[in-house]
C-alpha cells in the first residue's frame, strides 16, 4: 500500500486501529496503536513520538525523544486482533531532525544495501531465511533464590530423529496450524514454499521465497508475531530458542543469499566448484573469514552455542561445500539454474535482530568481494565431508565456531572494522551491543546449571 490508500481506508472504515510495529536493537518487537481516527498523511511524513530511553540499547533516559516513521509499503492486516487492524512496520528516526537514527537496526540494514549499490557491486540483494520453531503443549521456568527450573510439555508423540523428519498423519500433530500459519502470511502478501516436520520431536519449519533484504528482515519479524500468536490462539505455545530441548536438534535460521546486478545472479558462473563464480566465492570467504564476529550478531544469545556443537547438524567450523548440512556455507544442490545460485549460511539463529544479522552478511561478503579472497587459497574448503573426515593438516586452518557468546563478542571486539566501512554500523552501535550482550553472558554464569547437581551435588 501507499500512504494515501492506508489514509482512505481509514477513512472508509475498513480498519479500526492502525498498529505500528518496530524492533529495538535486540531484535525485540514493540507496537503502538493509533485509532483509525487520528490517521492522517501528517502521520507518515512526521511520525510519532515517543521514549526510546525505555528501551535497551536505544537513548539515554534524559535524552530519550525520537519518533517511528511508518513504512506505508509494509502494510498488512493483522487478524489477531478483535477489530480488524492494519499493521505497519516503523524505522527509527531523530526526534528533531527526522534523519535516521543511527542504531536504528532497520536503518542500519538500508545503508548495507545502499553501499552495495553506491559502490556498484550489486543493485538487489536478496534473502530466504528459513524458519525453524518449536510447539509445544506447554512450557514453564522459574529462577529464585532457591530454585532454577524449567519444564516442557511435548505433546506429541515421540519419535526417533530419522523418523521425525518430514513426520506424517498422528505423528505430526501440529501440521493443522502450520497451515494456519501460512494462510496468515499469504494473505498478508508473503508467500510461502512449504512447511514440514522438522527433525525433533514438536520441531516445525516454514519456508518462504527470496526476498529483498530490507523486505525479508520485515518478512522475518512478522513470521514471528504470526507465528507466536497463532499458537497462542490454539493455547500452546511457540519458540524458536536455539535449543530449548537438551536431547535433541536445535532451531537454526539458515540465510539462503545472493546478489544481483541489472538482473544477473552474480553468484552462477558455469564450470566452476557447484557453478559459482569467483564473485561468489569472494563473497563466501568474506562470510567465512569474519564467521566468527558474525556469530556476536546472527547467535547473540548464550543458548545459541548450545546449539552449535558437534553431531547436532549444525556447523562447529567455518568452511564451505556443497549440499554439506555440516558447514558453515552450504551450496544447496538443488539450486542447479542460473537464476537459482545461491549459497546459504547456517550458522545463524532467531535470536538475532534480523535487520542486524541480514547487514553484517552482507558487509562481510563485501570485504571479501573488495579485497578478492579465495577461500580455497585461505584453507576454508570445499570440505564435501564430515569434519571429522578432513584432513588434520587442512583442519588445522579452519576456524572453529565460537563456543560461547562472550567467545564471539570478543571476536567482534576485535574485527569489525568491515562493519563501519561506509557508515554502516556506528562504532558506538557496536560498542553499545557488546556492552549488552556482557551483560547477559553474566548473569548466566552466576547461575548453577541442573547438570552441575547430578555431578557435583555429593562431591
């Protein structure tokens, strides 16, 4: 839509409310809710006040004044509301001076793709992540002073993980509302592949076309809100944590990627390893080089590492191959045409701010492109096998995944560099995320962990 449509159907009563939505630099959703009375053109072009000093990572508490500027573009309705309610998705602007405001992660994901068009690189960059979640019956945790719990409710029937996959008929109780789901997100003008049984028991996955990346980081936070409400509604409840059950395969948020420019994939070129081109491969290598500082901003959460360890199906070294599930870069094997080519980076989560985690890939893949990497020549691959069958020669030159946040928030301690080129990410930005990610890396450590009593409790 555009700002006059959303203004006439105001007007003609065909929205109640109008619902703008926005992150703050963690990624976590916020909204405010205008009646459909107070909708007007003045709306879009002013925006709307309000206190960022209430939210982590934004303003200070004495200099909290900025305003949401409604992108008209992003329009849908949102059916889990009474009345009907159209939502929009806000950038963040100055309060004074309208100009984007530089932690804002919407912000920060535009001037990514702007820096690829202004240095001619590309002109689309495009994006698939794909969604992987949990249902559950029902979930609880309590910490206090004298307890650390938490309990999940299945509700579905177990299986093995080579049974759970693509689980059929009774076993696969939640296909009902994964079709639910969909239906929401179609109407809501994202389309969507397919959706199956994933590999762990309750474990669920959608996937949805390429798209821009500014429109894919909008796809990615509405496919949350969809997807946590409809399960709300069915009186279950719904989490893509990293790894919320400890037995079984985690929820990764593979970014499927490529660039184009005048309509051309940049990434196929035919003869070469999997018909990429050495563009491609650049790119790549930049993604590889800087995995490790990658991992601060696509798992910036402590349960991602939970997720990343061997024999979980989920890389723990940064290479690249194809069809290879265990690498850090897979090149699907499926995706054979040229307008098809595309690498995917399965390191990443959903507890990465979308907006955050779709720029730093591309600003990686940038410094590689610019500074013309191999990775072949850097010892990161192809590795068509198993870590565990590389040669310990070669092994020796591939960077490990980090083990644990504090581990990549020191790696972007150290090299982010590639992330300011440009203006891209502020420096404050970066210094501000680690400060708060810190914070989290210590509160849990205080913290004793139920497997410490089974092994300690009697020592």
């Amino acid at each position: 839509m555009n700002t006059d449509e959303i203004v006439a159907l105001g007007k003609e009563g065909r929205f109640n409310a109008l619902d703008i939505k926005y992150t703050d630099l963690l990624g976590r959703l916020h909204h405010i809710t205008i009646p459909r009375e107070a909708v007007n053109q003045e709306l879009f072009s002013n925006g709307i006040p309000f206190d960022a000093g209430s939210l982590p990572g934004m303003k200070s508490k004495h200099s909290g004044d900025m305003v949401l500027l409604p992108d008209p573009e992003t329009a849908f309705f949102d059916p889990f509301w009474e009345k009907p309610t159209l939502s929009v998705i806000a950038t963040i602007a100055e309060a004074d001076t309208r100009k984007p405001f530089h932690r804002d992660a919407r912000g920060i994901l535009a001037r990514a793709e702007e820096l690829l068009r202004k240095e001619g690189i590309a002109d689309e960059s495009l994006w698939g992540p794909e969604y992987e979640f949990f249902i559950f019956k029902g979930a609880k945790s309590s910490i206090g002073r004298d307890h650390a719990v938490y309990e999940v409710d299945l509700g579905e029937t177990y299986l093995a993980t080579d049974e759970a996959y693509h689980a059929a008929g009774s076993s696969d109780r939640f296909s009902d509302i994964r079709q639910e789901i969909a239906d929401v997100l179609i109407a809501s003008g994202i389309n969507v592949k397919y959706h199956h049984h994933e590999v762990a028991p309750c474990q669920e996955e959608i996937e949805v076309p390429l798209l821009s990346a500014i429109r894919a980081a909008d796809a990615s936070v509405w496919i949350k809100h969809v997807v946590h409400q409809t399960a709300k509604k069915h009186g279950l409840v719904a989490t893509f944590m990293p790894k919320p059950l400890p037995r079984f395969y985690g929820n990764g948020m593979h970014f499927h990627q490529l660039l184009r420019k005048g309509g051309k994939n940049l990434f196929y070129e035919k003869g070469g390893y999997a018909d990429l081109s050495r563009f491609a491969l650049s790119y790549i290598a930049g993604l590889l080089i800087h995995g490790r500082t990658l991992c601060a901003l696509t798992n910036p959460s402590t349960n991602s590492y939970r997720r990343l360890v061997p024999d979980q199906e989920a890389p723990t070294l940064m290479f690249f191959s194809l069809s290879n599930r265990l690498a850090a870069v897979r090149i699907p094997k499926y995706a054979t045409s040229p307008d098809e080519k595309r690498i995917e980076l399965r390191t990443p989560d959903a507890t990465s701010n979308p907006y955050l985690a779709i720029a730093a890939q591309i600003m990686a893949g940038l410094d590689g492109i610019r500074k013309g990497l191999d990775p072949t020549a850097l010892g990161l691959g192809p590795h068509d096998v198993p870590p565990s069958d590389i040669d310990p020669t070669l092994l020796e030159r591939i960077p490990p995944c980090p083990e644990s946040l504090e581990e990549a928030l020191n790696a972007l301690e150290a090299d982010h560099a590639f992330l300011t080129e440009g203006g891209v990410f502020a420096e404050d930005t970066i210094e501000t995320w680690i400060k708060l990610k810190r914070q989290e890396a210590r509160e849990l450590r205080r913290l004793p962990h139920p497997w410490e009593y089974g092994r300690y409790f009697e020592c």
